[in-house]
C-alpha cells in the first residue's frame, strides 16, 4: 500500500495480515477536535491527549471491523489509511455477494460500538460494578444528566475503588467517541458507512446523494445557530462530496 501523500512521519505497521497507515494530519485534526486551541495548563492538556489516543483508537477499531469482515466474505484487503478525522480500507475486490457487502459496511460502526460497550464493562470492573459501566456507555451519550441510580452507583464505586483520573477520562471519552462516531458514520450521507448502505440497499446511488444533500444542510444549519464551526466545516464539506457524486452518477452512460 502506497501513497504519494505519505512522509517519513507516517506511522505503518501490520495487524493480522493487513497493512496500516497513520497520516500524521490524523494527528493534528484530531488534537483539534479534542479541544487542543483551548489548553490553558497540564490538566487540558491531558484531556486532549487523553481525547486523541481514545479516537484513534476508535478509528482503527472501526476500520479492522471493515477489513476482517470483507476478508471473511471473500473480499481482497490493500490496507488501512488513517487520515484526517477519519479512515478508509482500502480493497482490491469486493465482497462477492451484496450481504456480504452490506456486511462489510456494518461492521465498522458495529465493532465502534462493542468497543465502546468493551470500555464501560472495563469501567465497570474496575469499580466493582459491570452492570453500571455498560448502563454509563449507553446512557451517558443521551443524557444531559445521568440518572439518579446510575449516579448514586456510580460515587459509591469510585469511593471504594481508586481509579487513576486519566484512566477515567480515557474510558469515557472513548465511550463517548465510539456511540457518537458510530451513529454518525451510520448518516445516509456520502462517503459515510450509511450511505453507501442505503445506496446498495436500494441499488440506486442518485437517493443518498441527494438525502446526504438535505442531512448535511439540514445539520450544518444546526451547528451554525449552535456557533459550532469547525463542524459547519465538516458538514459543509461532506454536502460538496454528495453534490459531486450526485452529478457523477447523473451523467448519462
């Protein structure tokens, strides 16, 4: 697996057979995302790079989910790339049949989201407790407050338990990360993992492009009104995507 855009910062190795690049932009954007502009002492400090191992974490997860997936129905790993916010596996061919595409599609944001439940049964044991780790990796992304019990449990755990605070954070933000990122890349919207599921679904690409059109502007309008820019720069990029698709897939052939 080559890329013009590799450098000698490139991160590679190999995992079960299937080659894996980390860009350092990968780096960068994600320091950014987790509030890097913002660090005012070592405790922020922390907390970004607390948020940075987590999300790449995440994303490979997320990624090998695809690629063991596709090999095991019968389709030709390249590689993986991490670039951006973001990953892509990279196939010489796919899946032979279209469940075993629509598989390999799915099992991205799955494997994202039994890590996230891997992470709080995690938490949970180590504060004597597995039942209220796993309620706080499905619950804690809903909720502005977590319920009353799940509180109360919660202190009690962490009062006869002792729990390194950085340990703390990695657990919940990757708890976080791994919901958010998963029904995120589950949006009808292309490039995303929803997309191109609809889009075989339906075996029409022209619906999606067009439903990813009216998600990205009907989300961008959101985060704009909620001042949140840099994801009014995402959604406002991935609606170009679409719109580019859309008039690829409207040429006549």
């Amino acid at each position: 697996m080559s890329s013009p855009n590799s450098s000698a910062w490139t991160l590679r190795f190999s995992l079960f057979g299937i080659p894996v690049r980390i860009q350092p932009i990968s780096w960068v954007v994600l320091a950014i995302l987790g509030g890097a502009f913002g660090v005012d002492d070592g405790g922020d400090m922390r907390r970004v790079l607390t948020f940075v191992v987590a999300a790449m974490l995440v994303l490979l997860v997320h990624e090998f989910g695809h690629a063991l997936t596709g090999r095991s129905t019968g389709a030709q790993v390249e590689g993986i790339e991490i670039a951006g916010m973001g990953g892509t596996t990279s196939f010489s061919t796919l899946s032979a049949t279209r469940r075993g595409f629509m598989l390999t599609l799915l099992a991205g944001p799955l494997a994202s989201l039994l890590l996230g439940a891997l992470l709080g049964l995690m938490f949970g044991l180590q504060i004597g407790n597995a039942w209220v780790g796993l309620r706080l990796a499905f619950e804690m992304p809903w909720a502005d407050t977590l319920s009353l019990d799940l509180q109360q449990q919660l202190m009690v755990g962490l009062y006869t338990h002792s729990v390194p605070e950085f340990l703390i954070q990695f657990y919940t933000t990757g708890m976080l990360v791994c919901f958010w990122w998963s029904l995120f890349n589950l949006l009808p919207v292309f490039p995303l993992d929803g997309g191109k599921l609809l889009g075989s679904v339906l075996n029409n690409y022209k619906i999606p492009c067009v439903l990813g059109l009216v998600v990205c502007a009907g989300l961008g309008i959101w985060a704009l009104l909620e001042a949140q820019w840099f994801n009014v720069l995402i959604l406002g990029y991935l609606g170009y995507i679409n719109w580019q698709y859309l008039s690829v897939f409207r040429r006549p052939r």
